[in-house]
C-alpha cells in the first residue's frame, strides 16, 4: 500500500488562520483545506512546509519558526497518509493564491467540520485546545472547603480549560459544586470540563464533559452533548481507536510515568506515548507523573500537551 507523508500549514494572524479552498474538480472539491503539500524525498517536513507555502500561497517562513500541532495518520483505503502539521504565525509576504486557489483568514472559531475534509478535522480540535489540561483534586474535600481551594488554585493558574473530578462526592453534591465553579470560572474565561456521565450537561451550562473509559467503552456514537467538548480517558491503543469512533474531541493518556498517587502501577514512558499518540485520530494529552513543565516534551512527543491533578494541587 502507498505511504504518503504530507506537510500541513497553519499559519496565524492572532486568531484567525490561512485557509485555501480546493479546486472544484479536485477530489473532495470546493471544500476547505490548510496549506501544504507532500514530503519529498530528502526533506525534512520543515523544509517541505517552507517550500510549500512559498510554492502555494506567496509566503516566506524560517523552518525555525514552526512548531508541531498534531500528527494524523488516514487510511484510504488505496493508501495511507500521515499529515504532520506545524504551525507559526513569524512570516513574510501577503499571502495569496499563486495556483489560483482561493484563500482568506478565517478565526479560528468560524473553523467548520463540515466545510473540511475528514482527515483535517482533528486539526480543528487541537488548534482550539490549551495545552495545559488541569485535573482537580482534594480526595475527600466538599462543600465550601472544597469550592474555596479550587477557586484558589484556577486563580492562580487561570486555565483556558480545566477537568472538575470528584467522584467521591454525592451527585447533588456534585452538582452543586459544579454549578458554582462555573459561575465562578465564566467571568475568568476558564472553562469547567464535568466529569462522568453526559447527562450532567444537561442541567449545567459546562464547557463540556470528560468521560471515564467505564462510561465511554458503553457507548458505539457520540452523546448529544451538542456544541459542547468530548474528552475519554484512554490508557492503550483499543482505547483511543474508540474514543475517536464515538466522536470524542480529546482523549487523556496515561499513565506515561510513575505516579505518586498509584505507586507501583505500570507506566506507559515516552516511547509508547510516541506510537500511540501518533497513530491517533484525535488530540492526546499525556497524563500520569507529569507537571507542566512537561508541555514541550509532550508535544514533541505528539500530544497536544499535558493533563495533570498533582501538577497544579
């Protein structure tokens, strides 16, 4: 079977973000598509992304100024390919179509998964998403003690996005909390991820909901959680296959190290992390043992960042 290694682009102006559109007799014309073109033989993927988008839309970039994004591997069926995309916003140049293909900025919040091909909507997920994936914790804490310390802790490290887990709480104790973190969080712009069941959404405004593998592997499609975010966590292969398949937007990996909370529990280490963040089909954050300062490794790794309760509690 054919392997096709394909250099993507997403350059940045602030929010908004370079986007083409295919030629209308082109396979899958007329939809959207981020700039970039094949590896060939010989080149790094910096070097083809640099030649690319010279080639495609007028620009010039310094291959030190790109920084991974994700990697998708897609299978055709007639031939595999893998899309290694990098990111920059450092460029020379008004960019324009110079093979007659239309392009303009978008924001990134206008980004559609129906106006793009299947294989670039993963795309859209990580560029949407932080890097730093904060997990609560305080086994054992509730009510106002509880409350407080998070408020605490989110004020000082002010997340775009941050998982509220507590199973040990009651569900109307949980509610309760959660209702008051968001209302907390909303004028901070941080976002509350609910942990558990999808129903939760239903009765709190959330940025959307994080489901345990026991609650995931029981689904075959994705819940109607509408507008709002899908996480799982995964510990294996199987386990983000299906995480993809159900329509999650992210998943959580691990653990990738040692952790203080389950010592002596087996660890994925970096190299696994590698294979099965790379063959996923969504954005993956390495999770278990890390702090955040662990971010840059993660991402060359192939993670869209890390998750972590030790790491900010």
């Amino acid at each position: 079977m054919k392997h096709v290694h394909v250099a993507v682009g997403v350059v940045r102006r602030g929010d908004r973000v370079l986007i083409a559109r295919r030629p209308e007799d082109a396979h899958q014309g007329g939809l959207l598509e981020f700039p970039g073109g094949k590896v060939e033989p010989g080149e790094t993927v910096q070097q083809a992304l640099v030649r690319e988008l010279a080639e495609e839309v007028g620009i010039r970039v310094a291959g030190a100024s790109l920084e991974p994004v994700i990697g998708i591997r897609h299978d055709y069926g007639d031939k595999r390919v893998f899309l290694d995309v990098w990111q920059t916003s450092s460029f020379d140049g008004e960019p324009h179509g110079r093979e007659g293909q239309p392009v303009q900025w978008l924001d990134q919040d206008a980004l559609r998964d129906d106006a793009f091909p299947a294989a670039n909507r993963p795309i859209i997920r990580a560029l949407r998403l932080p890097r730093a994936y904060p997990v609560s914790g305080g086994e054992g804490l509730g009510g106002d003690a509880l409350y407080q310390h998070l408020c605490a802790r989110l004020d000082h490290l002010r997340p775009e996005l941050f998982l509220l887990r507590a199973p040990w709480l009651e569900e109307n104790d949980y509610r309760s909390l959660a209702a008051r973190l968001i209302d907390w969080c909303g004028p901070r712009q941080i976002g509350v991820m609910l942990h558990g069941a999808p129903e939760r959404l239903a009765s709190l405004p959330a940025a959307g909901v994080h489901l345990p593998w026991r609650v995931a592997a029981g689904l075959d499609a994705r819940p109607l959680v509408s507008e709002a975010l899908l996480g799982v966590s995964c510990h294996n292969e199987a386990e983000l296959q299906h995480a993809a398949a159900i329509g999650a937007d992210f998943a959580t990996l691990g653990p990738v190290e040692a952790t203080r909370s389950h010592p002596g529990a087996a660890s994925l280490g970096w190299s696994a992390f590698v294979d099965l963040a790379g063959g996923a089909k969504l954005p993956v954050y390495a999770l278990g043992g890390l702090d955040f300062t662990a971010i840059a490794r993660a991402r060359d790794a192939g993670g869209q960042g890390v998750a972590g309760i030790s790491a900010w509690w």
